[in-house]
C-alpha cells in the first residue's frame, strides 16, 4: 500500500511541474524585472484546460502527501 502512494506521489510531482512548466504566464525571467506589460487576459482552450488541471493536480498531490504522513507515520 505504501508503494502504491509513493509511486502516485512521484507520478503527480511530475505531472504538476510539467502544468507550471507549460503555463506562459509572464513569459520568462524578464518579466520579473518590468518587462512585461500589465495587460491581463481570460484564459481560453487549452491554456484553461492547463490552468485547471494544474489546480486539480496541485490538490491531489497534497491530499497523497496528508494521507501518507498520517497513516504512515
């Protein structure tokens, strides 16, 4: 049973950081220095589709991580 968490632990970690990763949002390390433009759209497509998803993964990533330090602590 433990394994089977860890592996679904290690799978979502992955899959989060490819959700960030693809996110373009501010588009690089410039944007962090005034580079960018404070123009804000809606997401659409795809780019909601992500955005969502990452969200959901974000969740289920840290009910896993409650669920292990609780039962397997």
């Amino acid at each position: 049973m433990e394994l089977l968490f860890n592996i679904a632990q290690i799978v979502l970690a992955i899959l989060l950081m490819l959700g960030v990763l693809l996110q373009q949002r501010g588009a690089g390390l410039g944007a962090g220095f005034g580079g960018d433009s404070a123009v804000f759209t809606t997401k659409r497509g795809a780019e909601k589709v992500l955005y969502n998803a990452t969200i959901v993964i974000a969740i289920i990533f840290f009910t896993v991580s409650l669920v292990r330090v609780i039962v397997f602590a």
